[in-house]
C-alpha cells in the first residue's frame, strides 16, 4: 500500500452574508438551507444554492460537525452493487465505522450517473458527516458541488485528475500487469484481452498493465478483442470469435478484464469442444464473486475492496477530524492473482 500527501487547499471564500445578499434572503436563511432545509420553500432553496454556486461559497464546518456529534452517519454510494467489489467495499466501510459507534448509509447508481449525483445531492441535503464515493467517472463536478455545501467526499476505486480530495484504489495497471505474467509464466504465448469502453479507467489501466507484461516477453503476441460492454452476452460473443480461430493461431492465454466476460467465455469456448485451460486459459481480472458460478473455478485479481472501504472511512474521518490542516492523500492498494482451474488445471500445475 502506498500514499501521496497534498494540503487542503486554502480557499478565499465568499461568506454566508454574500450568498444572502445574492440570493435576495436573509442570513437565517442561507442557514437554513445549509441546515435545515425541510424548512425552506422549494424555489428559495435553489435560489440560494445557485448563489452558492455563483460565488464559491465553502463551508468550512465539518471538525465541529462531526464532534457535536449532530449527526453520526456516512454515506457510500457505489456505481454497481451487482459487483461483489462494490459490495466487499460496503463491508468494510461498516465495519470501520461500527468502530466508531456510527452508522453506515448505502446508496446505489445502477450505472447511471445522474443518478449517482441525485444520490450525492440528497446526502448533502440530510446533513451526513461524509460520503464515500466509488464512482465510473470523473466527478470532479458533483465533488465541487458537496465541499461547498460543507460536505467531505472521500472517492474510492477511481484516480482523479484534480487533487482537491482523498481517495483509495487498487493499483489496477498492476492488475493487468499480474494476469498477462501468470499466463506467459505458464507458457501461454498467444494471449488475447477481452473488453472494451476504454474510457472506463479499470479497463484503460488493466489493458496498459496486459501489453506491459507482454512487452517484457518476447516471442508473446497479444490481441485485444473489442467488447461492447463489459457483461456475460459480450463474453459470449468473444468466446464464440475465439473459438472460431483455427487452431495454429487461436489463443491459449484469455485475460477478460471482467470475471463477467471471462466467464461466459469459458462457456463459449467449451461449447465448441475445446478444453479450460488445456486449449485455452481464461482468466478475469475484477474478482466478481458473481461470475463463479460455473464449473470450472476461474482465476482472478484480488480487487481488496474490504481494505478499499476501510481506508476510505479513515480517511474521511482524518478530514473531517483536522478541517483546514487536513492534507489530502491517495492511497493505492496493491491486487494479488488468485489462481483457480481455468488457468492451472485441477492438478494446480
């Protein structure tokens, strides 16, 4: 596990008396609608969170917040709840916060991304100590939008641009990497990468880690198979194109970047008669407990989601334990290959 350390930056803000004043109310209610916002007519409330916007009003109240003791729960909201990374993070978020006698909120965005910042708005609204947020993309936006409420964001499973936040997530060029040595240190050397939207960071990082690996051997070819998405009808139809290859040039070594994938390819293949891993090791790359359902066990990349959601609660509770000498840190989490059957066979060779 590593860690990069940045300072809170120091912000010149506007002050609540300016947001009144822009907004055309009063004082008490720019506070309310900080605090209270039941209690505030529906027109008034964006008027003033538009003055908020306008003027780049921070609230800087988040040590005291949390010390009164106002409200003790954090809230998580997660891209995909259908990944079993998604939940191993939950898991371990409510384990490390049952520690600190609070409590845990979860939120799902079934891969939908207004709907992740619907979520991130109605947890500014109720007030919660802070969120962590495991999100597909940047949401540098919706993160500006929650520090000017006085909401502390802590991203996890996502490496952002910017460097006005926390966050924790798994090395996955790493990941990539470990797949692609395990088949070439097995003698696999016709390799093929299975997935696509590469605008999705685990499936850039994951490929770029899979050429590396092939780079630093020679004599090893790779082809990179393009998926329309990252689901079991897209592995099927991989697997079938697969298996469609004459034999002198078909692969021996599938890396899929999700287990998803790289079990419906190992259905797929084995409907044309070939043999996992004999013919053909598959592999995934996410650690989906969901996608090991088949028969034969498939070989993996611990993702550590446990130890992602657990350094993520720490890390907001630093935040919003020293407030304006909080310094801002990545940490990243090293994968580890589980190998299964698909790769090495029952006989673990």
């Amino acid at each position: 596990m590593s860690s990069t350390h940045r300072r809170a930056p120091r912000r010149v803000s506007a002050s609540m008396a300016d947001v009144a004043r822009t907004a055309g109310v009063s004082v008490g209610t720019v506070s309310h609608v900080l605090n209270h916002p039941d209690r505030v007519r529906e027109a008034t409330r964006l008027r003033v969170l538009g003055a908020i916007d306008q003027l780049g009003f921070v609230r800087n109240s988040n040590a005291s917040f949390l010390a009164a003791g106002e409200n003790r729960t954090i809230g998580l909201i997660v891209i995909d709840i259908g990944n079993s990374l998604f939940v191993d993070i939950a898991r371990g978020a409510q384990h490390r916060v049952g520690h600190e006698t609070m409590s845990l909120l979860l939120a799902n965005s079934d891969n939908d991304d207004a709907l992740q910042d619907r979520h991130l708005d109605f947890f500014n609204s109720a007030r919660l100590a802070g969120v962590l947020l495991a999100p597909m993309r940047d949401p540098h936006l919706a993160l500006d939008r929650a520090r000017r409420l006085g909401t502390a964001v802590v991203v996890l499973n996502y490496r952002s641009q910017h460097d006005d936040h926390c966050s924790v997530l798994i090395d996955n060029e790493e990941a990539g990497y470990l797949a692609g040595r395990h088949l070439i240190e097995l003698g696999r050397r016709r390799l093929a990468f299975v997935g696509g939207r590469d605008e999705l960071q685990p499936v850039h990082d994951r490929r770029t880690g899979v050429r590396r690996a092939v780079a630093e051997s020679p004599g090893t070819t790779l082809v990179e198979l393009a998926t329309e998405n990252l689901e079991a009808p897209d592995g099927d139809q991989a697997g079938e194109q697969i298996a469609d290859q004459p034999a002198a040039t078909r692969p021996d070594g599938v890396i899929a970047v999700t287990d998803l994938l790289g079990m419906a390819i190992i259905q797929a293949i084995g409907r044309h008669g070939l043999s996992v891993p004999g013919d053909v090791a598959v592999m995934g790359c996410d650690y989906n407990s969901n996608a090991w359902g088949g028969t034969i066990p498939l070989t993996s990349v611990r993702m550590r989601g446990q130890d992602m959601g657990r350094a993520g609660v720490d890390l907001l509770l630093e935040e919003l334990s020293a407030g304006d000498d909080h310094e801002h840190r990545d940490v990243v989490l090293r994968p580890s290959l589980v190998a299964r059957e698909s790769t090495v066979g029952r006989s673990g060779t």
